[in-house]
C-alpha cells in the first residue's frame, strides 16, 4: 500500500499556509516535513498536529492506494 500527500499540499495552498509555517505551527521537525514531501512515512502523531492546525482529519491529508506490483 503506498500513500500520497497531494491533498496536503492543496489544502495547504487553500489555507494560503506554506511547509514554514506550518512546521512551526505543528511543532514537526523539518525532517518529517521533508518525509512528506517524499510520501514517505511519518509518524500518526505528526499527522494529527498538523491536522489540529489546519483545522482538518486525516483523510484531507492523506491517501492511501494500492500498489500495482502485489
């Protein structure tokens, strides 16, 4: 299963918020920011700070699909 975080960065862009911001707001590293950006990983803590700061749920940042390869 592999996950993608488009709907972050278009929610971010509707909250006219930018990654800056936002990591300082949710109190995240830089680190997870950049996982993020990668589809990578992160922590279920990190997600639910940020969706504490956007005002959101998971399932407006995050969506998971599955792999073609299994």
């Amino acid at each position: 299963m592999s996950r993608s975080y488009k709907k972050l960065w278009k929610l971010m862009i509707d909250k006219e918020i930018n990654k800056t911001e936002l990591t300082k707001k949710a109190k995240i590293s830089t680190n997870a920011m950049a996982n993020l950006g990668r589809n990578e990983s992160v922590p279920l803590e990190t997600l639910e700070k940020i969706c504490a700061v956007l005002n959101c749920t998971l399932d407006d940042i995050v969506e998971f699909s599955e792999d073609e390869n299994v």
